[in-house]
C-alpha cells in the first residue's frame, strides 16, 4: 500500500530538518565557528571547549523541558503549536547567522544554541505525531521512511555545497559561502516542512482543560509517582538508553577515530556521505522486515550488528578497514533509531504520547554521556582507541538484554 498523504508529509519533515543535523551541528558551523573564534583571539583548545559547553547546555535545557512540554502538548490543539513555534525558532535563528560579524563568536555560540533549541524541540512533537498518522501496523514502515529520508535529504544541499566550496565556481569569499550555507539550510527546512504544517493534524488527545499548564504539571508528576504501572515503558527505556549509548557514540567518536588512523579530513567528508548514502537504503530494509517479522528481532538484529563493529574495530589498521567499519555502521544505525521510535509509540498510550516522547526524548539524550566517557577511559588506559570502541559492546550486551523482557504489546488504555 503507497503511503499515505499525512505519512508522506510527516516523513518529508525528516528530509526538510535532517539537513540541519549535517550542514549546522557537524559540517559547516563547528568549522566556522573555530575561525570566528581565532578573530577574536581565543585559542584552538578553548574554542573547541565553549563549542562542547554551547552543544551541552542546548541538549540539556531542550532534554529537562521536554516532559511538561509533551504533557501540555497532548492536550487538543497543542501539539501543532509547539512544533510550529519550535521549528520556526530553529529555522529562523539558522537563517540570522548570516548577520553575525565575523569576531563575534559569543554572539555566534548564543544564536547556534536557540537554533539547536529549536530543533530539538519540534523533533519531540515531531516524533509524538507518528501516532496521528499513521497505524500500528504500519508505523515501522513509516518511521523507517522518515529515517532513511532523512539521510538522503540531508545529503543533498551537503553534496551542493561541498561542490561550491570545492570548484570555486561562485567568486565569493569563504564567509560569504559559508552565509549561503546557512540560508540554504534554513530554506530547505522551511520549504519542506509546508506539507507537514499542512497536511498533518493531532488525531489523539486530552480534552482542553481551562488550566493546561498547572494541569499538567500534575499528571507529570502522577506519572513519575506511579511509575511502576508503567514497568514494559520503563524497561524499554533503560534499554533503549544503553544501546543508543553505543550508536550515538560510534557515530560521534567516528571522526576522531578516523584522524587517529592518519585518514585525512577530505577522506572522512567522503566517507560520512557514503554512510549516510549506505544507510538510505537499508533504513528502508529494516522497515521493510519488520513488517514481516516485528521490529523487536530487527532492533536485536542491529545491536548484533553493532556489536560485530565493535570486534571488528579491534582490529582496524587501514584507511579501508574504516571504510568497511563505515558501511556497516550504515547499514544498522538507522534502522535502530527508526524502529526504536515506532516501537515506542506502540507500546504507550496514544493520548499521552507527547508526554511519553518528553521522556524518551530525555533518555536519548542524556545517552550520548557514558559511552564517550567509556571509550575515553579504556583509551587511556590501553593507549589504543581500538579498544576504546571494543568497550561499547558492553552497552549494547546491557541495552540487549534488558530488550528481552519488554512486552512488544500496545498499552493505550493505561
């Protein structure tokens, strides 16, 4: 059956805003920022520290307002709100960067972060309305749709860009390319999510209340007290922490994995869009199988996947051994966040979804702290990064098992 046209606008807002993911949080922006920052005469060391320092504070504040924002949300009428308040945030604060002068890195820092605020916030509301389009049954295919999407979509204005930068064809100076860098993101954001504000509406729902807020905060905290009535959620959260750990660290650490193996930085551009290229296809794939067979087997599948990369990278000594490292991490790594995704909206009361997206959102999150600061102790200790990747295969052994006892069953009566 062909998707739908509210499935098909919801999985174009992962090609519209996937695009910032690459061009802002990883390709462009931390580049430039590291110059802006030298013309204002802060060290090398130093900047990279306020950049880590601008990344964390954006992830935590979006992370600890995400359950009041997703419970008010799960009233009528909220939802669409929130995301389009939130995106028009992200998309416009991309699009300001333009105007920041060349030394004021502060002021730079300060903008990047409401972006990112921005987008992070309309992904929870983004995610939550997976439940509004789309059915049980179909939600892995979807899900993996906007995944995989995702990743195409984002490569598109990265390859155009690099190809400006590259053939010198626009007789600018580098600020400027970089300018139309960010005005070309915050436009094919802002373009392909028309059909998302059009087309995608809130099916489920709390009634309105006259007090939204302060009503809020009261089921908030009648779900944390009674957390134990949610017990398949919770299991499946903690799990859900430990093995995204994994993924989001690889996927973070790649890099500078790849420079300790002497690959050139030209090398690791090529190689990050052919895994984003690689994971296109097989996000679709994983889709595809747990239509036929579930999608807790496929996300099982992944953790033994990653858990092979992880031996593998033991073993690692050539720029092509990076490369094969590489493709397997995309055949896997979209196909575990696409299907965590629907899994979890199938498992939690519709009408709440927005509230239990706020948590699942916090878990993800806060997921990308202990495994960099794993892989960075066992580096220490053994001297070889190697081994630093070899120790995550403890997150997924953790994030697997406890996997094995939540219930693949739907609990929106609860």
């Amino acid at each position: 059956m062909a998707y739908t046209k509210e499935e098909k606008s919801w999985i174009f807002q992962d090609w519209a805003n996937s695009a910032y993911s690459i061009m802002i949080t990883t390709a462009i922006l931390p580049i430039y920022f590291k110059g802006v920052a030298a013309n204002a005469g802060i060290a090398d060391t130093t900047s990279t520290a306020y950049w880590g320092y601008a990344n964390s504070i954006g992830t935590l504040l979006i992370s600890l307002l995400a359950p009041i924002l997703g419970t008010i949300a799960d009233y009528q009428f909220f939802k669409k709100r929130f995301f389009g308040i939130f995106t028009a945030i992200g998309i416009a604060f991309t699009f300001l960067l333009i105007f920041i002068p060349t030394d004021a890195w502060l002021l730079l820092l300060g903008f990047y972060v409401l972006s990112l605020i921005g987008f992070s916030g309309a992904n929870i509301f983004y995610d939550a309305f997976l439940i509004d389009v789309t059915t049980n049954d179909r939600m892995d295919k979807v899900s993996s749709a906007g995944y995989a999407y995702g990743y195409l979509g984002s490569c598109i204005p990265f390859i155009i860009f690099i190809i400006f930068q590259a053939t010198g064809i626009l007789p600018i100076s580098d600020v400027a390319l970089v300018n139309i860098g960010f005005v070309m993101t915050a436009l094919w954001w802002l373009f392909f999510t028309i059909p998302m504000w059009k087309n995608v509406h809130q099916i489920h729902y709390i009634p309105a209340v006259k007090k939204p807020v302060r009503t809020s905060f009261k089921r908030l905290f009648h779900t944390v007290s009674h957390i134990s009535e949610h017990k398949n959620i919770v299991i499946f959260l903690i799990a859900y922490f430990f093995y995204i750990d994994g993924v989001d660290t690889i996927f973070r650490m790649a890099t500078s994995y790849g420079i300790d193996l002497g690959i050139s930085q030209t090398t690791l551009i090529l190689i990050l869009l052919m895994t984003q290229l690689v994971a296109f296809p097989f996000t679709l794939l994983y889709g595809y199988l747990a239509k036929r067979f579930s999608a807790k087997p496929l996300i099982f599948t992944a953790i033994f996947v990653y858990i092979i990369i992880c031996i593998y990278a033991v073993f690692m000594k050539t720029a092509l051994d990076f490369w094969i490292l590489a493709m397997l991490v995309g055949t896997s790594q979209g196909g575990i966040q696409a299907l965590s995704r629907s899994f979890f909206g199938k498992i939690i009361p519709k009408k709440r979804s927005n509230e239990f997206y706020g948590f699942y959102n916090i878990f993800g999150k806060f997921s990308a702290i202990m495994g960099p600061a794993l892989m960075g102790v066992i580096t220490q200790i053994t001297g070889k990064t190697q081994y630093g990747v070899a120790s995550l295969i403890v997150l997924f052994l953790v994030g697997g098992i406890l996997f094995v006892f939540v219930k693949e069953k739907n609990l929106e009566n609860l």
